[in-house]
C-alpha cells in the first residue's frame, strides 16, 4: 500500500513540474534525478514540504540535501532570489552544511534558474557591491543609496542579508544601530554583521 501511495506522489509531484514547464523561462527545467530525494518527497512531509516551498521562489535558486552514511536525508538547505547560478549553488550549501550541523554528506540536487529581477535594471545589479548576493537586498541598496544621511549599511557576513537606516542624528549613530540591528535580526547560520558603508 505505501509502496502504491509512493508512486502515485511521484506522480502528482512530475505532473506538477510538466504543468509549470509551460512557461518559456522553465522550459529546460527537468526536475530532480536523485532517487533518494524522489523517495524522499513521496514517503516524509517535512522533505516535501521544504521543496514545495523552494518551488515557490524565485531568481537562481539551488536545493541541497544531508544524508548519512545510509543514504538517508536527514537535513535539506536551499537559496532563492540569487543574482547568479553559483551564488544559488553555493548558498544552498552552506545552508545545508548549517541544518545538517556539519554531519553526512551535502550536495545540490535541483537547480533552477529565472530572469526575475525585482524590478532591478541590470545596471542596478552589476554595479552593487560584491557582497549582496540575492536580488533583495540590492533593492535595499538602491533605496538606501536614495536615502538621506547620516545612513548606514550593514551586511551578514556570509548570507549578505542586508540592514539600512537612515536619517539618524550622526554618522557614527547611524553605524551603531545598523550593526545592532543586523546583530539582532541576521539568521542564525551567519557568524557576525559587517558595515559595508555609511555616510
């Protein structure tokens, strides 16, 4: 009976990727290979619900999954809104490294890709610092680069998830509070903040 329930998810989950090939930007998207990760999505909730939600971003994005020795998925990791493929790939990684908690083996198992800019121009995302990686926080730039001073802009350090303010009493106000805003808020698997700039 699981086995029969197992097919028909594998089913309905290749059913849903063929009804979203239809747009042109995922016409060379042929879904994951990995037979483990295909059992996976058909016997755990917890899997399929992570790749469910991976399926709704957008941008470059990468899916990475921990096994063990066994071969069996006991953490997964992924990146979306990214500017670049790699940056999708290498995200995911590290995500995945930070869930699995350095145990079993991490590799990407689905890579996806798509023009979604956020309203950016390419000019906006070729000329933001190196260290903003997803589309999102270069949106945060271009406001905060319209923003008046004193302002400032911290960065995670390893994410590139970004914090701004602006308008604050002073200069060195400004880099305070930033950095205790990125200290308070960045995601767990990111070490420390870092000011990227302040005027």
């Amino acid at each position: 009976m699981n086995y029969l329930k197992g097919i028909i998810t594998v089913l309905l989950v290749g059913l849903m990727q063929a009804c979203s090939s239809l747009s042109p930007l995922d016409m060379s998207y042929s879904g994951p290979t990995n037979p483990a990760f295909i059992e996976a999505l058909a016997e755990q909730g917890w899997i399929r619900d992570e790749y469910t939600t991976y399926q709704k971003r957008k941008g470059y994005k990468a899916f990475a999954i921990a096994t063990d020795a066994g071969g069996a998925i006991f953490a997964t990791g992924f990146a979306d809104d990214k500017v670049t493929e790699q940056a999708a790939y290498n995200e995911a990684l590290r995500m995945c490294r930070h869930y699995s908690e350095g145990d079993g083996q991490c590799s990407v198992i689905d890579e996806q890709g798509s023009q979604e800019r956020s309203g950016l121009t390419q000019k906006q995302i070729d000329t933001a610092p190196k260290e903003l990686i997803a589309h999102r926080d270069i949106v945060r730039y271009v406001k905060y680069k319209k923003a008046s001073a004193p302002k400032a802009f911290a960065v995670a350090a390893c994410s590139g998830q970004s914090f701004w303010l602006a308008n604050q009493t002073t200069q060195a106000n400004a880099e305070q509070e930033v950095l205790n805003m990125c200290e308070t808020h960045r995601h767990a698997s990111d070490p420390c903040c870092t000011l990227l700039e302040s005027e």
